[in-house]
C-alpha cells in the first residue's frame, strides 16, 4: 500500500497497537497478518522496516 501522512503512520501505529514513530517519507515497513484473523487493532506484527536512508552512506 502506499499512502500519505499522517493517515500512513496512525494505521500503522493501530495495527500494530504500537507507540510507533510517525514514518518519514520514503520509509516502508511490513507487516505480518494472519489471513483469517479479523482485521482489528493489534494484530499485525512488523516484520520488517526500512527508514529510507542510504544503508552505506558516502
């Protein structure tokens, strides 16, 4: 999904019923959902998270 803030960051911050940090821009992240598990706050776990900076800065 790609989205806009601030919207991005408080469903993040809902699915993971997390204080999450709002997300910067050009960040992903990813999340895990069971696929018959309702989709209700908290039950999304992240799995993995990428800020959007270089990995190996010159």
């Amino acid at each position: 999904m790609l989205a806009h803030n601030p919207g991005l960051s408080d469903l993040f911050a809902w699915l993971t019923a997390a204080d999450a940090p709002e997300l910067r821009t050009a960040c992903a992240v990813a999340l895990s959902l069971h696929p018959t598990t309702p989709l209700e706050r908290g039950t999304a776990r992240l799995t993995a998270g990428w800020d959007g900076r270089p990995s190996n800065p010159a």
